[in-house]
C-alpha cells in the first residue's frame, strides 16, 4: 500500500508519504477482489515545547472475496504504527 496524509493549518501544512506491505498469513486464501477497504487514523498530537510528535496507528480494514470461493467475504485488519 503507498499513500500519504496530509496535516493542515490554515495555510501552512504537512504531507507524510507512506509505505506499507501488508502479508497474509499462509493459512488465509489469496485475495480474489477486494470489497470494501477503509484507512482509519488514531493519531494523538503530543506538544514537547515548540515541537509536536504525531503518535498512534493508521487502522487499515477492508473485506475481500477469497480465490476460489464464490461468495465468501473475509474481513481484513491491519495496523500501521505512526510516529512522526
């Protein structure tokens, strides 16, 4: 997965590139077609004196149709752990 986020203030703003790989494990089916697909932020702005930390997790959550089944939907979560 390669995207990114942006973070503004007015007129001055941030752009944070991603990149991020996402494994099935062994036991799940391939994905024949993806669904649905969702990325969710959970970030926190921490203040340290005149500096700001961007802590917390992208939640990425999707449903997918498994190669070689017909109608079966299996639902899909992964995190990304942020800190900037």
């Amino acid at each position: 997965m390669r995207g990114g986020f942006f973070v503004s203030n007015g007129n001055h703003g941030l752009r944070f590139d991603i990149y991020e790989r996402v494994h099935l494990p062994d036991n799940v089916a391939a994905i024949d077609e993806l669904e649905e697909i969702e990325l969710v932020p959970r970030i926190q702005v921490i203040e340290q004196g005149d500096n700001a930390i961007l802590q917390g997790q992208l939640v990425l959550n999707g449903i997918y149709r498994a190669q070689g089944t017909e109608d079966e939907q299996v639902a899909l979560e992964h995190w990304i752990p942020v800190e900037i």
